[in-house]
C-alpha cells in the first residue's frame, strides 16, 4: 500500500516541479553574428529567461571568448529591455595564432541570474592588409573573471531544446518502465516454463500489457519532443522505426495466446515467444540503430543525453521520475493481473 | 543433441521432400511467379529497387517454404520422433535442412531474376557470401516460429506477424551487405556486418535448442 501512495507523491512532485521550475538565463542568438578586425561593433544579444534591465549598469559584463587564454570584453553593455542587451566591442587589429578567421562563443554575466554562454556567436574574420606580427593587446587585457553562478532551482538552458527539456522527465523514464516490465514478463514466462501454473502465465502477460501502455506513451511523448525540436512528430528515423517494430513484437504475442483452443497451450507457446522476442529486442534497440544515421541523441555518435546533460536540479527530478513512473507501471500492472485472476476464477479457468 | 540420430533425420526431411515433389515444385513456381510478376510491374528494375526487391521475393519464398516444415507431418507421426530422438536434434535437421532448401531456392531466384531483370552484382564472392547466410537467419528464425505457429488453428497468418519483427534485423543487415556486394554503397567496414548477422544467428540459434523442447512438448 505504501508504495502506492508513494508513486502519487513522487509523480505529483514530477509533474509540479518538473513543469513549474523555471529555465536558467541563456543566449538565443548574436546579431550581427560577423565582424571584421578593427571594427567598433555594436552586437546584440537576444535572451531567454533573462533580465538585462534589473542589474545595474555596470553590473553585466560580456566577452567574446577565443579560448582560455584569449578573449574580448565588451567596453559598454546596454540592456535594451529585459531579454536584449547591446555591448559594444572594439575588435583588435588581429587574431589568435594567425588566424584568419573565428568563431567567437559570447559569455554575458550577470550578477543575479549568472553566466550564460552561446556557441559560435560572432564570427570574427581578418581585414584585408598587413597584419601585425605581435598580437593585440585587447585580447588578454581584461580576462574572463569572476563569473556568477545561479543557485536558484533551475534547469539548464540548451539551445533547439528551450522549454521542452522538461520532457526529460516523462519521455526518458518510459523506457526505463518499458524494460522493466518486460523483463519482469519475462521472468514470469521462464517460471512458466519451468512450472505451469496459471499465476505465472497472468503475471507474464498482465507485466507485457503494461510494458506495452508504456511503449506507446513512451513513442507519443516522443513525437511530441520531436515535433518541437526536429520539425515533425514522425521522421522515419531509425530509433522510431524500429521501437515501432519492438511494439509490434508485443502485439504479435497477445494475438499468439489467443490464437489456441486449450488455454495451457497458448500459455506455454505465448512464453516461449516472449522470451524469444525479449532476445530479439537486443539487436532491434542496440545493433540495427547503430547502422543507420540518426537524429536521436545516444545514436551514431550523437551524445548521450544524461550523463552531461543532467544537472543536479535535474537530477533531483529525473530520480524520483524514474520511481515514481516505476512503481505506478507496477501498480497498473498488479491491477491486470488482480482483474485477470478474479476473471479466471469466475470462469472455473483456476 | 546426438549426432546419431542427426543423419537419419536429415535423410528423412530429404525423403520426403523427394516424396512430395509438388511441394518443392510449388516453391519453385512461387518464385519464379514473383520474379515475372515484379518485371512486369516495374519493366526498368534500377540496381537500388532490384535490391529490395530480390530481398523481399526471398522472403516471402523462404517463409511459404519453411511453414510446412512441420505441418506436413501429422501428429502421430510427431510423437513417434518424440519417442526417438531428442528435440534438440530433431530442429537442428530441420534448421539444417531448411537452409539447404533457403539456399537452393535463393540460387535459382537470382538465376531467374538476373536473367529477367539484369545483374546489377559486381562482387559476386560476397553477394554469394551473403545468400548463405541470408539463408542461414532465415533458416533458423523461420523454422523456430513454424513450429510455434504450426500448433495453432490459423498457421499462415500467425507466421507472418510473429516473424516478421524478428526477421527484421536479419533482413536489414542483408540487404545492407548485398548493397555493397552491389556497390550501391561504399562501406570497407562491411566484415563488421556480417559478424553481427552471425551474432544474432548465435543468439536465436542457442535461444532455439532451450526453448524447442517446450514447444516440442504436447
């Protein structure tokens, strides 16, 4: 019983936290986004979650960053409004190991809301003519120092991505459950085969429906991701195409237990196929991904999302997500197999 | 598994595929009606849909041809071999022999269909390589789930849907390994294909000889 309260907690705390929590500060995009050595530049920067206007003057500081050694500050920052500030850099005379040209990443600071970074902001390209052997001064004469950190609870800003990283906590533990409730299916199916009792064949069956229920959330929260960062809800691509293939499998296996006149019969059968679908999944999931390109982040090469991506904020959520989703696959799954029991017992089937 | 009884039984589905002549002929019509019916539907065959489509007249002829592999014998006769060999034994005959079967029909496909729609192969050691061991999976995946579907009322359809999510991965690596054979596509690094179609050969095969004996069992 208490674990069933439990995952009401947990999911209520998911839902509230992972939906009401807002984004830390980032950087949308730089305008212009060239510039040209010499040149007096005004850049600028579009915001998400930020609030230019509510630091003093001097408060927020820019740079546009080279590497660690090298980078540009702003010599005047002027926040527009809230979510757009101008900084106006001097560009110097030329570039870090003779380059021609660079891409810039922009560091805005702010004394309240922290630092926030954007990639490849400004491309700074060489004017023609001679250029100075030494480099210039403007590079290493004001360092990036003393950078704000935000402790607020928030989660992280990422580009593409925006307000949709919250789907983290909804999509991500779908598969978690999924491959939970299939492997408890499994187990039962084995326990089948090893002694017939009609208790395990419920158990395999009502934990496979589950873990089916989960695979379509877990496909539909999916779309819904996809939808908002790779421009349309189903792309063919390979991951989909072949968790799609996966749930088809499941589907194939309710048909095979119904398919037999003797109950014992599709019991025994319908196990045998679950446990040969299970080791099929294996290269469905694992190998097949890895011939194809793929948009989804842990294939071909895409990062991971979760081991950088995670923050301790939302770690904080991700977590207690996984349990809470768990436990509540466990208890719909206890409901099938209490119902299933129950129908069984009323047909004189146990 | 003893390999005894493994030649008498390998004899036996010889046998009676001799025996059954039409059967085998059926087959043999099946993929030759396939190979016409898809010249005839797409005159030009282009070396990416030829392909596809050689792949897919294989499929279909290696499923029709597995799933009377265990219907054609009747019950009783079942629990006869039930008395004398060992299930192990029994489906690796069948595997055995089915493969040889895949592996002949596959031949005579591609003689067929090369003849009518052209033969677009420029490597034809590997796309060789590839037809053994496209009849190998195959082999092996069918004939475990006709005898699942073979105890079931209705056998055809329950064959189709219960193999085709487990053919797939097998399927997709073929047909990526014929399109180098082909050179549709420029890929050094295809040995690493064929070792994961025999990784998954291993993984269905060891799956087949522990859970046969429960299927086997009635």
């Amino acid at each position: 019983m208490w674990w069933k309260i439990l995952s009401v907690v947990l999911l209520i705390y998911v839902l509230l936290a992972g939906m009401l929590v807002p984004l830390k500060s980032g950087i949308q995009r730089a305008e212009p986004a060239y510039a040209r050595t010499k040149q007096e530049i005004a850049v600028r920067f579009y915001g998400y979650n930020t609030m230019f206007s509510k630091a003093a003057a001097s408060g927020i500081r820019t740079w546009l960053y080279y590497d660690e050694t090298y980078a540009l500050a702003a010599s005047r920052c002027t926040a527009l409004n809230d979510t757009i500030l101008e900084a106006v850099f001097r560009m110097p005379a030329n570039l870090p190991e003779g380059r021609q040209s660079a891409y810039l990443n922009a560091i805005i600071d702010h004394p309240a809301a922290g630092a926030s970074l954007l990639p490849a902001a400004v491309e700074l390209t060489q004017d023609s003519g001679i250029v100075a052997a030494t480099l210039d001064s403007a590079w290493t004469a004001r360092p990036v120092h003393q950078l704000h950190v935000q402790t607020g609870f928030s989660f992280p800003y990422q580009n593409v991505i925006y307000e949709s990283i919250r789907n983290t906590y909804f999509h991500v533990p779908m598969w978690f459950v999924l491959l939970f409730l299939f492997g408890a299916s499994v187990w039962y199916s084995l326990r089948y085969l090893r002694q017939p009792a009609p208790e395990n064949d419920r158990r395999a069956s009502a934990y496979a429906g589950t873990g089916l229920l989960f695979g379509v959330l877990g496909l539909l929260t999916g779309m819904i991701w996809a939808n908002y960062t790779w421009g349309k809800p189903w792309s063919n691509d390979i991951k989909q195409l072949m968790t799609a293939v996966a749930l088809l499998i499941y589907l194939a296996y309710f048909i095979l237990r119904r398919s037999f006149d003797e109950y014992e019969k599709g019991a025994r059968l319908a196990a045998v196929y679950n446990i040969f679908a299970f080791a099929s999944l294996i290269p469905l999931l694992y190998i097949v991904p890895r011939m194809f390109a793929s948009l989804h982040p842990g294939a071909t090469g895409n990062p991971a999302f979760g081991s950088q991506d995670l923050d301790n904020t939302m770690r904080a959520v991700f977590y207690p997500a996984i349990l809470g989703w768990t436990l509540l696959g466990l208890w719909l799954a206890n409901l099938r197999i209490r119902y299933q029991r129950l129908f069984d017992k009323a047909m004189g089937l146990d | 598994m003893n390999w005894k009884s493994l030649i008498p039984l390998l004899h036996k589905e010889f046998l009676l595929e001799f025996r059954q002549r039409y059967a085998l002929s059926g087959i043999v019509l099946y993929v030759f009606s396939m190979v016409f019916v898809v010249y005839i539907a797409s005159i030009r065959v282009a070396p990416p849909v030829w392909n596809v489509l050689f792949w897919l007249i294989l499929l279909f002829a290696s499923i029709n041809a597995v799933v009377k592999s265990f219907v054609q014998e009747s019950g009783a006769r079942q629990l006869y071999y039930y008395q004398l060999a060992d299930p192990a034994t029994l489906i690796f005959a069948k595997i055995l022999y089915n493969s040889l079967l895949l592996l002949v029909l596959s031949v005579l496909a591609y003689g067929v269909y090369s003849l009518v729609a052209g033969n677009p192969v420029k490597d034809p050691g590997l796309f060789g390589l590839v037809l053994l061991l496209g009849s190998l999976g195959f082999s092996i995946a069918f004939t475990f789930i006709a005898s699942i579907a073979s105890k079931a009322n209705n056998s055809a359809t329950l064959m189709a849907i219960l193999s085709f999510p487990v053919i797939l991965p097998i399927l997709l690596t073929l047909v990526r390994l014929s399109s180098v054979a082909l050179r549709l596509i420029q890929d050094t690094a295809y040995t690493r294909d064929i070792w994961n179609l025999l990784a998954i050969d291993a993984i269905l095969i060891t799956l087949v000889f522990v859970l046969f004996p429960y299927i086997w069992k009635d």
